[in-house]
C-alpha cells in the first residue's frame, strides 16, 4: 500500500508544524532571529568598510548592540 499527499497538503502540514513549534519553542526561535539579525548586521558593517574605509571594531560592536555610533 502507497501513501501519497500533495503538495497542497504537505504545505499545509508543515505550517501547522512550524506555527506549533514557534509557540511551544518561543526562546529557540527568538535566539535564532536574533542571532540571524547579529550576523546581517556584521556582514552589513564587513561589506560598508570594504567599500571606503575599514570600519572600527567598536563601531561594529555598536551597531550590534543596538547604540548609535
């Protein structure tokens, strides 16, 4: 015997996965937003300085940190 779902189907299984997992696992995903955005921010200030001057590392740590450099 075969078991077959569509697409239609399996989108919908996974979204309800996700949305149980974010609900139940909230500091897991709030980590991993945070660190997604860290790095975003850090690529950002790596790809700023390589296009004038090097940015300092304190002006880095700033930005991540949230203060205005």
């Amino acid at each position: 015997m075969q078991i077959s779902i569509s697409d239609e189907k399996t989108r919908e299984m996974l979204t309800e996965i996700l949305i149980d997992l974010i609900k139940t696992r909230k500091e897991l995903f709030s980590e991993m937003i945070q660190e997604a955005l860290e790095e975003v921010g850090l690529a950002n200030a790596i790809a700023e300085g390589r296009k004038n001057e090097f940015v300092p590392e304190e002006d880095v740590f700033a930005l991540l940190d949230g203060d205005s450099a």
